[in-house]
C-alpha cells in the first residue's frame, strides 16, 4: 500500500569557523541537493566574523530562490550588548524565520511577531512547556540532544495532538554545552579577545581523547562537542511512524550534503513505495556509513555516547 | 546584599543559620532538584521544621526545583510548589518554564527566583522571564565576566543573584549535557551531575585513577590529589599532542572575595554560595567568612581590603585547594 511519508531533511547551520569561500561553496552545493530545509547563521561565537549578517542574508535568498525553507539560526550563548543588538538584527530581517537558541531569541521574536523555531539549547524538558513557547509564536522544536524517543513519545502522548513540527538531530556530532572560555584559544594559549579565531584551524572541531585514547569531546571555540557523531538512520522508519516532521543533519564536510540529498530522494520515493523497502534501503544505508566513530545512546535513553548496533524497530503499527 | 546559604540536610540549616546566612536554599528529597543525592536534602515533615526554624531566627528560606518536569510525572513538581506554598516558603528557584507558568498562576504572591539552570545571561531573557512570570530575582550563570555582570545589573528589571564561592561551573548551566553524554544523567534529567553510583577512584599501586562510567577522566601520581570526577575537570589528550592536559577546567574553585566591592556597587542582591552536597562544618566554615567579609565591606566600603586569614580559611575547604575568580576574571575567558 502506498504510504505517505511528510518527514524531511533539514541542515543545522554549521558549527565551525569555516572561512568565507568555503562556506558559500558548501552552500552552492546544498542549493542543487534535494534537502528541503536550511537553517544559516552563526551559533556559537561573534567573535567569527568571516561572514556578516548580510553575508549570510545573501545566501539565504539564493537558497530560497532554490526553493530552500530558510530559517535564521542565532547564537546560543548571548552575553555582550553587541550580541543583543546582532539577534535583534537577525530577527527582524524581514524575509525569514529564525530559530532561536537562547530565551533572548524567543523573547525578541514574540516581541516582533516573527515566527520561531526552537533550536537545541532552549530547555523545553515537558509538553507544557512546548505548548507554552506555541504560545509565544514557535512553530517547530529541535528536541533537545540528550533526550530519548521515550521522553518523545511521552511528550505525544500528552493531550492532543501538538499544534508545532518536531525536528530531531539525526545525524553529525552533537553540541554538549557552551562555556565563556574559549577552549580552542585555551588550547593555543591565547586570550580569548585576542584568539586570531584560531579555531579556524579545526574544520570539525579539535578532538579531545581521554588518557586510554578513547576519543571523548570535540573542542569547537566555547562549545564542548561529542566526539561520536549521533546516527539515527537506522531510527527513521520510528520517527517517521512517531511524527516526527525534520530529521536533522549538523554537518561538518561537504559528504554531508551527499546524505542529506541521498536521504532525501529516498523520503520523496517513498510517497510512491512502500515502508518496508524504506526500512531495508535504509538499512543499508547506515551500514554503509556505519564504520566511523558513531553513537545512538540519547535516543535509546542510554549515556548518549554509547552506540547499540542491532536495533530492532517495529516498522508499523 | 544577602548572603544565601546551602542546607543540604538539617545539620548544614543550623550552621549556615548559626553562622549568620540570611537566607537558606534546600530541596526535596527527590529529582525536583538537582542535588539529588543519597543521604541529602528535605522530606516534607523536615522542610516544614526546617522553615520554621529559619522563620523563627527572621532569615529566610528558598526552596529549589531546578530541575525539569519529566512528561507524565509533572505532579511531583506542582505537588513541591504546593507545599512551599503551604509552608509559606519565602521563594521558589525554578528554571523549568511549565513550573515557572503553574507557580505564577497558583501563587503569585511567592517570589519566583529564575534558577542559574535557566541560564539566562542578557536582558532579553531576564526581560522574558519577567513579563511572562513576573520573577522577582534571577540567578546568574557562573559564564560572565564582572564588567558583563556590571553592565547587567544596570538594565536588570529583575534582582540578580550570583555566585560568590564554591564548585566551578564553567558551563552555561543548565544547558550541558556533558554529564549525560557519558552517564545518561544531567542535573536536568536525572537530579544530578556525575552522579555517584557512575563515579570509581581506583589506584593502580603507582598511580590513582578516576572513572565516570568508565570513561577514565583523570589520572594522578599516587601523591598528588585527584578531584571529584566531572567531565568537564578531566585531563585528556588533544588531537595533535602528546600530554594529557586540563583541557577544559582544572579542579578549582571560585572564589569572588575580592569581588565583593565590585558586586555591592553593581546592585547586586544576594550573594550565593554553592555546596548543598558538601558537610555541614564546610556550610559554617564559608559562611562565617562570608558574613565577616560582608559586615567589614558594610561597615567602611571604602576601606575594604580582603583579609588573608578569610582566603586561608576559605582555601581549606575549596576543591583542589585552588581557588579562582572563574569567568568574572576577563582573562579567564
């Protein structure tokens, strides 16, 4: 029986500090993939500024152009005035959504009228506090990174059937906490207001292992990342079956554009295929991606570095 | 400025109180607070005596509930509103927006604190808690420098609260997850961070060892000293390099004594010292320094000096012995 699948792919902005021409041909490329959904903007430190706002603005329209749903991503740990003053900016750019990652964006954006996602690091732990940011104007939330399928279904499974998306992170190395110590300049003994934002050298962050080589952290500028990327690929037959609405990909290299594309004609196949032969092409799927250091232990409620293999999925009900 | 105390059980009340707190923080004896210990924190009877003991001596009694409601058991959380409510409990510190909501409906005469684990650290958040819950105060996250906090304090339209000594936290708290990634527990999920029954100390004859679920966060000569294991204090090798560094903290502690002239001039409210977990002789050792420190600043702000023996005494019962001014300090960051 054909079946209707309404789960997409979005792109989590990128984390890193990535220089200007490299950022746009990462871009470029998205804008000829099959990905529906792009979230833009630097998230973790103002100190980057190898692109501007307008910048990013500029690359916004050509993804929208492109038929891209763009949605401005704003920083995660606000503290200067100037900040303030660059997520207002952000919020009222006129053309685009945002998605906020600290309660300042949620506030600026009630305040304006704008319609809001809820990224990662906004503290939404329980249904009433979801329907409450609905209140204020959020149309989607990113479930927070060490929450499980359980504590989503619970979530679901509370009233009615909620009136906002759900977007989950399903695949790239997760964003653990932000700090006002830069740990890359720490690491090159500079001063954080003098850091020659050198965590330019790290295209995926500098990896941090622990004294048994067990690779444990990710040191991206103030944020602290997993050194296993989350892969749920596996799991996307359940979310799919759960509602989820955005499977997300924080990308880290130009390949995850080739998976958010591939993933992505595979979910628009199947509006004319079955769920089975989802299940079995995506089975192969995450084995081929399978030899890299992964985990899946958030979703399974699990320590979130932890990675089970064989995980059997009822495929429907 | 307030001092505000930790009581991590009856013992540690009496001596924040003997030792001159004006106002004491506990919780429950449950995960609607992120202490939650074996051996720690209130039953209902005992915060009932509890607040009635603060009443009597005319300080004053917050009750936590710093973690977030998990879905389906949302009760336990009201039901701790209630009763702090019942017991005419002087504020609530709360970081989940639900409980924020239900307490603001139910009880809008009890003061609402935003909790450090809401992590709000700029106006629009402190402007968006306020107009949504009308919260009285706001404790700030141990992430900004004293200038921000300065800066803060100038357009606040809320009360701010610090951190003045103890544990470092040099994350945006309540929005890290490194706890969980290597136990399956935060302080926002589980009721904790590094929670004990993860925690190993081992000693390999030559060397010590300490392990989070096995993750081994930090190895020491049998003669030096190893802090409790936290992610975030772990010695660990960078990608490129061969030695085992701090690459994120070392085990230190904070210590804003010489802060204190700068806090009191920005308007600060209330000055908070950590420890809910630690003894009751630590909650009497900090506080009386703490009271000391704050009657000598009161008394002639102008003359203010930090005394060595309140440095001494405080380095006694700090983690590692060391002590720092974390990120108020612009060269820390």
């Amino acid at each position: 029986m054909a079946i209707r699948v309404t789960m997409k792919i979005s792109l989590a902005p990128i984390s890193y500090c990535w220089s200007k021409a490299d950022v746009e041909q990462f871009y470029q490329q998205v804008a000829s993939s099959s990905i529906d959904t792009v979230y833009l903007g630097e998230t973790v430190c103002s100190r980057r500024r190898e692109l501007k706002f307008a910048d990013y603005l500029a690359i916004a329209h050509t993804l929208k152009a492109h038929g891209k749903q763009v949605v401005l991503s704003t920083m995660a740990l606000v503290e200067a005035q100037s900040e303030l003053n660059e997520l207002k900016r952000a919020v009222n750019n006129g053309d685009f959504s945002i998605e906020a990652n600290d309660m300042a964006g949620v506030y600026y954006a009630h305040q304006a009228k704008v319609p809001f996602v809820c990224g990662p690091t906004i503290n939404n732990y329980n249904r009433a506090s979801l329907d409450l940011l609905y209140q204020k104007g959020m149309y989607r939330f990113v479930m927070p990174c060490e929450l499980s399928q359980q504590w989503l279904q619970a979530v679901l499974d509370t009233g009615s059937e909620p009136q906002y998306e759900i977007e989950v992170l399903g695949h790239g190395y997760m964003p653990l906490a932000h700090s006002a110590r830069c740990f890359t300049a720490k690491h090159y003994q500079l001063p954080k207001d003098k850091c020659q934002t050198i965590c330019q050298r790290h295209s995926k962050g500098l990896l941090a292992q622990t004294q048994e080589s067990q690779p444990l952290l990710r040191l991206n500028g103030i944020q602290t990342q997993s050194a296993a990327q989350v892969d749920l690929i596996k799991q996307i037959p359940q979310m799919i079956n759960m509602g989820v609405d955005y499977w997300r990909i924080s990308p880290n290299k130009l390949a995850d554009i080739s998976l958010g594309d591939a993933l992505a004609r595979l979910l628009n196949k199947v509006l004319e295929d079955d769920k089975k032969s989802l299940q079995n092409e995506l089975t192969q799927f995450a084995q081929s991606n399978d030899h890299l250091s992964h985990c899946n232990g958030y979703w399974l409620g699990h320590p979130g570095m932890n990675y089970t293999e064989h995980v059997n999925h009822l495929i429907n009900q | 400025m307030e001092l505000l105390c930790p009581a991590g059980n009856l013992a540690s009340l009496k001596a924040a109180l003997n030792a001159g707190a004006d106002a004491v923080y506990l919780g429950l004896k449950d995960d609607t607070n992120a202490r939650s210990f074996a051996g720690l924190n209130f039953t209902a009877p005992q915060l009932a005596h509890a607040t009635t003991l603060a009443h009597s001596q005319g300080r004053k009694v917050f009750l936590t509930l710093n973690t977030f409601p998990k879905p389906g058991q949302e009760q336990r959380w009201y039901q701790a509103v209630d009763l702090a409510a019942q017991l005419n409990m002087d504020a609530l510190i709360v970081a989940d927006l639900s409980l924020l909501s239900y307490a603001h409906q139910h009880y809008p005469h009890l003061p609402l604190h935003l909790s450090v684990q809401a992590s709000a650290t700029n106006l629009g958040a402190l402007s968006f808690y306020k107009e949504a819950f009308n919260i009285e105060r706001a404790v700030l996250p141990r992430v900004l420098s004293i200038k921000q906090v300065k800066d803060l304090a100038k357009v606040s339209p809320v009360q701010l609260e610090v951190f003045a000594f103890g544990s470092l936290c040099i994350m945006a708290e309540g929005r890290c997850h490194l706890s969980s990634y290597v136990t399956g527990q935060s302080p926002n999920t589980g009721g904790s961070c590094s929670p004990a029954n993860h925690v190993r100390w081992q000693d390999s004859g030559t060397d010590k060892l300490t392990r989070l679920n096995n993750v081994l966060i930090d190895k020491a000569e049998a003669n030096q000293q190893l802090g409790y294991p936290v992610v975030c204090k772990g010695r660990y090798v960078a990608q490129y390099d061969q030695d085992a560094k701090y690459l994120l903290e070392s085990p230190t502690s904070l210590n804003t004594l010489s802060l204190l002239p700068a806090l009191a001039q920005a308007g600060i409210a209330s000055l908070k010292i950590e420890g809910r977990q630690r003894s009751p002789a630590y909650v009497s050792q900090v506080t009386q320094v703490w009271r000391s420190a704050i009657d000598t600043y009161l008394a002639s702000p102008s003359s203010f000096t930090e005394q060595p023996q309140w440095s001494q005494a405080l380095a006694k019962v700090s983690e590692g012995q060391i002590t720092t001014l974390g990120a108020y300090e612009r060269q820390w960051q």
